[in-house]
C-alpha cells in the first residue's frame, strides 16, 4: 500500500510539473522539459527500426501526458489544459498546428510530413462530470461532484498522441512518402466534437483513419454502433403560489412529466433494438412555487441514423401533446447526434494481427491486488481477471452504446480497438474506470494502444493495395446513393453543453 501511495504521488508531481510547464509554454511554445526529460525534436532522435520501437522510446512521456490529463479532468469543450498537453508534446516533435478547427477552441489538428497517403489519428481528451475518484480501489471522489475520466479518455488521447510522434519519427528516419495528422478531437461525451470535425472537411484527404479506446480488453473487432440523437426538451409554465393560489399557475415541471409518460408508453411501440434514456436537468425552484421553468435531456439510439430520425420525431411530438395538455410552452434544442459506426473487415483484420503479434500484457504482485479489490465491487464482470495477457479473436458485431466516430467512418475507411486500460469486468463510465486508469495497468494499456496504433500506421505507409482496398470496402458498404448530412443539422459547437 505504501508504495501505491508513493505511485499515485509521483504522478501527481507529474501533472503538476506538466502544468507549470504549460503555463510558461503559453499557447506557442511548448518548453522542452517535459517530466523533467528533454522532449527532443524527431530530427535529433536515433533512427528508430520501426514505429513501434519508437513509442517504447517516448513510454515515459506517453504514461506522463495520460496521468496530467487524468489530473486535469476537464468536461467537454473546457480541455483548455489537455489540449495545450497533447499539443505541446507534438509540437516539440516537428508536428504543424492549426489550432481552434472547426470553430472548437479545443480542437485541433497536428500534421507531419506531405504526400499520400495521408493517415490521420484520432486523440480524445474530455472526461465526465461527477464521476471524481482518486486512484484507489474503493469509491474515493477526489473532489465531490467534480468529474473524472471514466471513459478513459486521458489514456486514448496520450496514447494516440504517441503514436503519431512514432510515425513522424519513422517516416523521417525510413525517407517513405506520406502525412501523418493527429487530430484533437474534443467532447466525445455528448458533444460530438467529431461531427463538427466531419463538418468541416477536417478529414476529406484522409485516406484512413486509425483510432482506440479504453476498455476492460484486448480487442480488435470490426464492430458497428448506434446512432444517437439527443436533444434538451424545455417547458415553460406560470408560477404562483403552490397552496393559496395553484389555479393560478401552470406547471413547466407537469409538462416535463406528460411527456416522459407519453414517451415511457412509447416502448411499448418502437423497435427492440432502439434505446431511449432521459434525465430531468430542472425541475422547479421549491415545492410551495409552481414551477415556471423545467427541462429534460434525452437521448435516441438505435443502430440506423434514419430510424433514428423518425424515432426523435416521435419523442418532439410527445414533447409538443404535453405541452398543449398542461397549457406550458415547450421549446427543444437538439444538442448532438451521430452515425452508427461503419466497419471496415480489411483494416480490422490488419489491426487484429498487428494487436496478435504485440500480445496482452501481465499484472505485478501490486496490480493483481488492486485489480482483485476493485473486482469485489463489480457486478457479475464479463471479463475473467488474467485476460489482459490475451486478445480477444476477431469477429464482426454491434456495439449499443454511440460515439461521433460513427460520421467520420461515413467519409473515410476507418479503424478502431480496445486494450485492457482496465480491470477486466470494469463498465466504462464507473469510478472503478478511473481509478485505474490512473495507475500503472491503465500505463501499460495506454502503451499496447500507442504500439498498434503505430504498427498498423506503419503498415499502412508501406502498403498501398491495404489503404485501396479498405476504401473499396467503405463504398461498398455505404451504397453509391449515400449522401452526408450531419444528424445535428446546421448548429454551432454547443460550448457551454456541460455549463
């Protein structure tokens, strides 16, 4: 135990020192000592053999970079600091950089090198608000209602950050053609930094796009998602005295009631594979005031954007009956929406056997301890603890849950995987997520993600029928009529979504 404290406590003086460190770097420079190591240019490094011998030469900048922004914790559209640190790392390694891209402070792109292919990298960085836990195998908040990355998103930021300064690395040292673009993508977690990204041509030269993301395995299936829609429902009503004068007011917060009732009757009648969730984000002011104000927040999910569409119709339509049945006014705004994620077989298959020749990892005396306590808090986990020394074998599925990533495989052929960041059996978005994604088995995860990322980039560079090939796989299963149309419409970046 003593020494999982002196653990915790060295990264913590990490974050600090990076965090000094960006303040005296300010928005253009980037000082040179990062974790009290000189972050030397790509030009200055040993030639590395590959890609992936050049994340093990930056390990310790990777894990430092993934524990700063772990300290950071900051929501979506705020990551002022985590951006600022994966940039300043790239920045010191010869990368470009436009900041500020698509009207998203946050957001950002990195490039290297010229010439196709062009691959581009994905890096998030944004956590979930209350979800602070410091790094301990018992539920432990750091600061109380303050959030924490229970998504792992410090880890798949570091770990994509690496890897692109892997590959610039390579591709000076082995004189091959190519771009190599690290793209900062911000508020992933309902924000749909991605879509806004998609949007704005970002990756309209990309000829892949690679990406990962934390999770409780080793796992490099081609599998699709659910779209999602989601959109703020307000009611505005009359307030008036609760007791002495209740005919007086009309209630925002029976408006927001109806139209959960309505909506909750609606199951009954929608696809199974559709997902419907909400959450009353205001609710009146004190018992004895009829509330002249209410709001709920729901999500629409199901695996096909145009049934999604229909189904958030439904819910609009639901909103609209309970405001007219309560005499309030209702107004809605949509907040995010993505397309399911399209699979690519070839470049999945390509990323198995690059995770296949890599392998899992193992847990020291230290981490099989805390990994068998935060095990005891679990519910019926679906991962056996020592499966992080494995990869999962590879097969075609679906996922529930949604991401932005969905828009951008529309575009562009594009990849993603997991590693073990976690405890096997650990849900993403739980404190058991945070916790040890701030120890050493979210470092060695972290490193695993960097090291495929960097393989299969490499391997990309090196085989162009690869890259015609996966692009010939994205038209096929899109369809010649496909056209684009961003489920959020034409809104702007909603900034202030976690204010």
């Amino acid at each position: 135990m003593l020494q999982a404290a002196l653990n915790r406590l060295f990264n913590r003086v990490q974050a600090r020192s990076l965090a000094a460190t960006l303040s005296c770097a300010g928005a253009v420079l980037f000082c040179p000592l990062l974790f009290g190591q000189e972050a030397v240019p790509a030009a200055a490094q040993t030639a590395p053999i590959d890609a992936v011998s050049a994340v093990d030469a930056q390990s310790e900048q990777i894990t430092g970079l993934a524990d700063a922004i772990w300290e950071f914790a900051e929501v979506g559209y705020q990551e002022t600091r985590s951006s600022e640190a994966l940039q300043g790392h790239l920045r010191a390694n010869g990368f470009e950089i436009v900041q500020g891209v698509a009207d998203i402070p946050t957001a950002f792109v990195a490039t290297f090198g010229s010439g196709k292919p062009e691959i581009a990298v994905l890096a998030e960085f944004d956590a979930l608000p209350g979800l602070s836990q410091d790094a301990v195998a018992t539920r432990s908040p750091r600061e109380k209602g303050g959030a924490g990355h229970a998504c792992g998103h410090h880890m798949f930021g570091a770990a994509s950050t690496g890897a692109g300064v892997a590959l610039a690395r390579w591709l000076e040292a082995s004189s091959h053609k190519g771009t190599i673009k690290v793209v900062g993508t911000p508020a992933e977690e309902g924000g749909s930094g991605k879509v806004y990204l998609t949007r704005a041509g970002v990756f309209d030269n990309a000829d892949v796009v690679l990406h990962w993301h934390p999770g409780d395995a080793n796992n490099a299936s081609a599998s699709s998602s659910n779209s999602n829609k989601s959109g703020r429902f307000r009611f505005h009503g009359r307030a008036a005295h609760a007791a002495s004068a209740p005919d007086r007011g009309r209630s925002a917060l029976d408006g927001v009631e109806s139209m959960n009732y309505m909506v909750n009757m609606m199951r009954e009648h929608v696809p199974d594979d559709a997902r419907i969730h909400y959450v009353i984000t205001h609710g009146g002011e004190a018992p004895n005031i009829v509330p002249e104000f209410a709001e709920v927040y729901y999500y629409v999910r199901h695996p096909q954007a145009a049934r999604v569409i229909t189904l958030f119709e439904r819910v609009v339509a639901a909103a609209e009956g309970a405001a007219l049945g309560t005499e309030t006014r209702m107004d809605y705004e949509v907040m995010h929406g993505n397309y399911p994620v399209l699979p690519n077989e070839v470049l999945g298959r390509m990323v198995h056997d690059k995770m296949q020749q890599l392998g899992g990892f193992s847990y020291s005396a230290q981490e099989k301890k805390f990994a068998s306590e935060i095990r005891s808090s679990l519910i019926k986990p679906r991962m056996p603890l020592g499966s992080q020394r494995d990869v999962q074998p590879f097969s075609i599925g679906h996922t529930m849950g949604s991401t932005d990533v969905g828009d951008v495989s529309w575009l562009v052929p594009t990849v993603g995987f997991s590693t073990a960041t976690w405890v096997p059996g650990t849900p993403a978005h739980s404190w058991q997520a945070v916790a040890a994604g701030g120890t050493s088995i979210g470092h060695k995860g972290t490193l695993l993600a960097a090291k495929v990322l960097a393989a299969a980039g490499q391997e990309l560079f090196t085989n162009r029928e690869l890259v015609d090939e996966a692009r010939r796989e994205l038209l096929q299963r899109r369809g010649k009529d496909f056209k684009y149309s961003a489920l959020l419409g034409d809104r702007l970046p909603p900034l202030d979504y976690r204010n």
